[in-house]
C-alpha cells in the first residue's frame, strides 16, 4: 500500500510539473520584498495564503493545459518531446486519465481561489483590487490551452503566462501586504516575469512542426523559429534593463544589480539558441539554463531590496 500511495504521488508530482512551481513562488516572494522594502514589516499570514494561492494555481494551470494539449492533439503528436517541453504526457502514456487531470485541475484552482477569497475579505473595502488581480490570472490560466479564448495559438499565450506567473502575483501580493501598487514592485517583478516568458518562448522552439501541425499557432510559430529568437535576446535585455532603470528612476536599491552576475549565463543560452534554434536535442541546455536563470535571477532581485531595506 506504502509503494502505491508513493507511486501515484510521483504521478501527480509529474503531471503538476512540481519544479517549475518555482515560477509563481518567487514572484510571491519577489512581491513581498519589494512591500519590505518599501513599508517595512509584512504580515506573513497573509504572505503565507498568498504563495499556496499562487503555488495553487500555477499547478492547475500545468495540469490543465496538458489536458486540454491531450484534447486538441498537441501532445500525442509531439515526436520531440524533452525534458522541458511537450507537456508531463502523464495522459498520452496512459498514467492518468484526462478525467482525473480534469478533476485535479478544479480541485487545485478551488485551492487557490480560496486563498484569493480569503485575503480579498481580510482587505476589506480594497479587496476588490486584489479580486481583478485574481481573476485576470485566472482567465489567462485557464485560456492558455482551453477551446477558447486559446490564447497560446493566438500568439498570446507567451505574454500572458510571463503576467500569469509574474507581475500578476508580484502586483498582487505587494497590494495584499501594501494595500497600495509601486514602481518598486513592477521594476522589481519585471525580470521574474520576463523569464517566465522567456523560458516559455524557448521550450516552444523544439515543439513547433508539432504545435504547427495541430493548428496550435502560438508566437514562435507564426514568427518562425528563424526571427523567434531575437524575442528572447530582447526579453533578457528588458530583464537585465529593468533593474538599472529602476535604480536610475530611485525606486529600487543598487543592490538589485547583483543579478548582473547572471549576464554570462543569460549570454551562453542565446548564444546556443541562436545556433541551434532548429535542433531540439542541441537547444536542451540553454533551456535548462533559462529555467535556473529565473530561479537565481528572482533570488538575486529579492537580496538585493532586502539588502537595500537593511542599508537605509
């Protein structure tokens, strides 16, 4: 019974994508910083509900695009798929049926709607700010992969996980702790929700004769993989700018260009992505490259306004 209980965790751990929740926890944290560096003390109660409700979503979000990805077509014609790229397949491989990814899809996004009920009442009158937060991350969540509005082959869906995943959560946990917005928190979150972006935009390189095939006409397949990676150089210049303009501007601390030190990595993975866009198994690296990016970069963002907050 031990071994079963084990094994069907481990199914699940696949088919929410566990490791990448890293996306919306960091944008969780990313937005507490900056409410610390600005106000000073933060409510962890409430930074608490704000990160499972984030974590929540994020893992709906994974399980329920694979099912819809299942429903279309997507996956059971990805001949390349990869470690990063072409969904769990927990479906295609029979693991689990799209009923209980259906079901597991509702139950996490119940999770995270609570947590969004609940700290929308705590705020009182100022709880319906945090509710359009709420539902605009929904709607992009839910309509990444869903029949409508499909946003992932309308050429949309890259834009909307990186707000999704990132200054969505980074907006909204600042206004929980803050009850206000700040150009703290959106310079502060911006690289958390480039990369996002970013390490969307790539993984979709290896998938698109797949994704082209199924009508499934995101970003990189209307630009072509060709012109689709100058979007990545420019998302990791908007990513490394932005805490420099945020440092001109006085919003954020000197500190936060501690996440310069990352450049020469940001550097390897475009320099591989722009001689191999078109060989999945050759891009692998600069995938992997991207996804730690996002990690140590919101890491880096977060010392610095915690050191920044401490220096004043």
């Amino acid at each position: 019974m031990r071994q079963v209980r084990l094994s069907r965790l481990a199914l699940w751990y696949r088919a929410m994508r566990v490791p990448y929740f890293t996306g919306a926890a960091m944008a969780v944290v990313c937005g507490a910083a900056a409410a610390y560096y600005d106000k000073g003390a933060v409510k962890i109660s409430f930074f608490l509900v704000a990160l499972v409700g984030a974590v929540s979503i994020h893992a709906a979000s994974n399980i329920i695009n694979d099912y819809f990805d299942y429903k279309n077509g997507c996956d059971a014609n990805n001949c390349v798929r990869g470690a990063l790229n072409g969904g769990s397949r927990v479906i295609v491989d029979g693991l689990l049926s799209a009923e209980a990814m259906r079901r597991g899809a509702a139950v996490t996004y119940g999770i995270g709607i609570v947590c969004g009920l609940y700290l929308a009442l705590s705020l009182g009158r100022s709880g319906w700010v945090l509710l359009l937060f709420g539902l605009a991350g929904l709607f992009i969540s839910y309509g990444y992969t869903s029949p409508w509005p499909f946003l992932a082959g309308r050429g949309l869906g890259e834009v909307g996980l990186g707000l999704a995943i990132g200054i969505i959560p980074v907006m909204g946990t600042y206004f929980v702790l803050t009850k206000s917005a700040s150009w703290t928190a959106f310079l502060g979150g911006l690289p958390v929700s480039g990369l996002m972006a970013a390490c969307l935009w790539i993984n979709e390189f290896p998938d698109a004769e797949s994704d082209l095939a199924m009508k499934k006409r995101n970003a990189v397949v209307r630009l072509g993989r060709r012109r689709a990676r100058y979007v990545y150089y420019a998302l990791l210049a908007v990513i490394y700018l932005a805490p420099a303009v945020g440092v001109l501007a006085g919003v954020l601390p000197p500190w936060v260009l501690l996440s310069w030190v990352l450049l020469p990595f940001a550097f390897r993975a475009a320099v591989t992505l722009h001689r191999h866009y078109d060989e999945p198994a050759a891009l692998l690296p600069a995938q992997i490259t991207t996804l730690r990016l996002h990690l140590a970069t919101g890491a880096l963002m977060t010392a610095g306004l915690l050191l920044g907050k401490l220096a004043r």
